[in-house]
DNA sequence: AGCGCAACCCAACTAATGTTAGATGTCTAC
DNA sequence: GTAGACATCTAACATTAGTTGGGTTGCGCT
C-alpha cells in the first residue's frame, strides 16, 4: 500500500485508470477496496513478456499505462488475440487458471499495477459484489474474443482492420484517452496483421485501401480519423459488447 | 431439488454429466453442492433458442444432454463462435454479465439442468472455493475463443474443420462420451461452415478434401475418423488449452 | 409410390489473400 | 556519418475462398 501510495503521487495516472472498464459499476467504496488491493506499480518496456503461457503467477495485473496484447504462437507464428488499454485488467484469468493459456506482451513500454492473489482470494471469501465485478470483468474479456471471431468469420481485411481501429478509439474513449480525430498506438502495421491472420503485406494494402477511402490514416503510430461514424459504419462496428454505455450494459444492482 | 431427483431417475445421464469439464477438480462434497443448485431439468428441441442476445434471465444453464452454439448475427448473417457438449456450463456468463451479447442454440434436441441465479449468489456469499471453479468455467470458455482466434487466424479451412472435429473428439472424450474412431452429432455442413467463416460450398469441398486425404469422413451427423492422431497433426490440434489433463490443467488446491 | 425439402455434391468463374522479391524511408548504435 | 535494423510500400504471380448455377441423395409426409 505505502509503495503503492508513493507511486500514485509520482505517476497520478495511476489511480485515475485502476478499473477504468469498470467505473460506472463501483461505488466510491468499493474503488477504495479495489485500489487497496494494489501492492505496486511497475514499469515495462517495449516488448516485454508480463507473462508467459504455461507459467503460473501470484500477481495479477491492471494495465495502467500504455499497450499491451494477448498473444499464441503455433508452428513459430504469433497471433493476436486480444488488446489492452489503460484500465483493463489483464490478466485476472491467471487468478482462476492458475497456468494461463496464452502470453501476455507489451507494445510499447508500460505501467501496471500489481495486485497479489492473496488478496484477491480474500475479496472472494469477504466481498461477493466486488468479486461479481472481478468475475465480469474477465467475461468482458470473452465477450471481445466472441465479437472477434464474428469479425474474422465475416469481415473483409480492410473491414477487420476498420473494426479493430474503431474499438481501440472507443475503448480508449471509455477511459477517458479518446480523441475525436484519432489517437497515438505504438503498435505497428505488422502487429495490426497478427491481429486479422493477414500477412503484413496484405494489411498494408488494406491500410492503403482505407486512405484511399478517406477512412483511416495510419503512419507510424499515428492514427487520423476523418470521421468516426463513416468508419464505424464501414467496419459494421457497434460498440454494445464493450458493456459501456449501450443495451448491454451492466447492472448496478447489487450482488 | 425435489424436481431434479425424479428428472436424474428419469434420465439417468444428468447426474453423470454435471459440470463434467470440471470433475477432476472438485471434491465428492462439491460436486453434490453443485447438484443441488439445480433447480430444474428441461429438454430443448432441436434449433430452440435457450437465450437470445440482450435478454436477462434469472437461470443458468448446464447441458446434460446434446449439442449447442453460441451464435452472433450481423447483417443477417449468422456466426458460431463456440460449441457446447455434454458437461459445459453453457451460460453461467449471464450470472454475472446479466445481459448477454449472444445467443445461445440448440444443434439437435438437448437436455438442461437450470441452475437460479439467487442460489449462485449464495454460492458467491458462501464457498469461495466452488466459486472459484464457476469463475474458471467460464474463463474456460474465454480460452476456447482465444484457441479459435488463433486458428481462424492461421489455418486454412481444411484445417479449421479438423481442427473443430479434433476438439469436438477431445471433449466428448473428456466427458466419457468418447470412441476412438469419431462420433455422432447433429451439426450440418453448413453449421460448420458458419464456425469456420466460410460459405457451405467451400466447406464441402473442404470435406471432400479431408476425404480424399483419409484424415475425417462425414456423412449425415456421422464422424468417422480413421487416424486421430494424424488428424490432429494436420490440424495442429494440441488440447492442452482444454484444460483437461495436459500442461495447463487446474490444480485442485484449495482457494 | 410419389412429392417436397434439406443436406450434400460439383464445376466454372471471380475476388480476396498469400508469396516472393524487391525499393524506400527512419531511427539507433557505434 | 555510416551501417544495420526495422517499418513501410509496391508489383507480379500463386493459392485459397466466394459466387453462381446447377445436380444428386436421403428422408419424412401424404
């Protein structure tokens, strides 16, 4: 707590993304509990592996600041799964897997903070509403994955890349880190084609295709959006499965 | 209670099946916890709708007895994004995620035990440990779509469709609804088509192809599989995401 | 038996994507 | 400042998948 409490005042972004996905659901108490719960903020660079498929771990953590992916790899070729933005928690799953399935990476360098598994394994035994919010916020993680499957079962690469880039800018709008014409990524063209299962060369004809469109502009991690709605409705991007603010969202009701 | 005791006389396959993917993992005393949250038994028919997307319900529901989708649509077109077998706690997400954002099929008749949510709450207020274990069902669930990202991502068609039958095989025999040269089941071509994001047409040719190779023969709801270790090489099918018995398997200690 | 429907099968053509082989630009290490 | 690494971009050709327009088979119904 104390190492916590020193790094919220040398990096005050800290405690204002801890549980950003979340912050509509908790009351004031349980941000408190939750942010309580954190034991340090630690920093990583570009690339490093916060954890590896197979391992097991004592810590969870919530990306504070930056990237970071959700990658597999089979046969020497990695694929992205999912991507993480400030507020996520990334890896809660390792809590209830114990070995997790998959490998966890930073694009560009990162802050996280880490909560220990022995207090989460408290707030399971003392606090059943904030353990229904961890719980939810590791199904949301299923309900990317599920939107994801639909995307690459029916889209298009340009389409696939509209979509991903449309959910980035509204989850990063979630936290509050959104611009209306854009935003900042470090991720790379190639990283964008593990994403869709096209090869590089194949992303950067469909990145080509929606400059042409006038939809999308991507140069070296800076994303130009001419207009949201064009290129939501071109990738057939409906926001309501990030359970934010749409027919979806999650109750406040309690536990 | 009362209900389900006659329902098990009745079909004597309900209790067998119970939580089947998390067997290994619980103790005789959850098991019989877990029984006893179960309300009721139901039987679906073929191509019924156990849960529409955006609906709230107060059930969950574990499958005794069938086969089931998970399904999006968008643009009229539908997409399965993961299947269920005997044992798989279908939609414990709805506990917690309250509405869902897919819904939930029957491939064929099916058989249901319904679990109310009130008594999963006292569960979450009660006994961390079997908490525990819905919670990992579920992220279970979200390793599954990590698993078919990856796949969709990497593989050709044909390998998707042994890949789908590899880990079809894999669960059934998980639940011991296994024989070694395949299965029975009531998916159709253009079921597995709609799992694999590819048209009807171009899944039969994959069939075809899978035919001709000796690798899976399909015909009618019956799988015939010659080899299933050369299946699951020409799939890369490796089943340790499955949780089953492999690397990544659960520990069973105590939470 | 004969009808109708659904699943399955097939071929020819078109569109999307992968592969190979480069060229160019930008940043960093030395 | 130069070399090397890496990201981006492009073109030509090969493979995979979608589309169109059929045909065949099996099964339930009357």
């Amino acid at each position: 707590m104390i190492a916590f409490e020193e790094e919220l005042r040398r990096y005050p972004n800290t405690g204002r993304f801890l549980a950003g996905r979340l912050r509509h659901s908790m009351s004031q108490d349980e941000r408190l509990r939750l942010e309580d719960m954190v034991s340090a903020v630690v920093h990583h660079e570009a690339g490093d592996r916060i954890i590896a498929r197979g391992n097991t771990c004592d810590n969870s953590t919530m990306l504070v600041e930056g990237f970071m992916v959700r990658t597999l790899e089979s046969n020497g070729k990695r694929s992205i799964v999912s991507f993480h933005v400030p507020g996520d928690f990334v890896d809660l799953h390792c809590f209830a897997l114990k070995r997790l399935d998959h490998n966890i990476d930073c694009i560009g360098p990162a802050t996280v903070a880490q909560v220990p598994h022995d207090r989460i394994k408290a707030t399971m035994a003392d606090d059943p509403h904030l353990s229904r919010l961890l719980w939810f916020s590791t199904l949301l993680d299923a309900a990317l994955h599920r939107e994801w499957i639909m995307k690459l079962e029916q889209l298009t690469t340009p389409r696939r890349i509209a979509h991903i880039f449309s959910e980035i800018g509204c989850r990063l709008g979630m936290v509050g880190l959104g611009r209306p014409d854009g935003f900042d990524t470090p991720l790379t063209q190639s990283d964008v084609a593990d994403m869709c299962g096209a090869t590089a060369i194949h992303a950067n004809r469909a990145f080509a295709d929606l400059r042409r469109r006038d939809l999308l502009i991507f140069e070296r991690g800076r994303v130009h959006i001419p207009d949201c709605a064009e290129l939501h409705a071109y990738a057939d991007f409906h926001p309501d499965y990030l359970y934010g603010e749409g027919d979806l969202a999650l109750e406040t009701e309690d536990a």
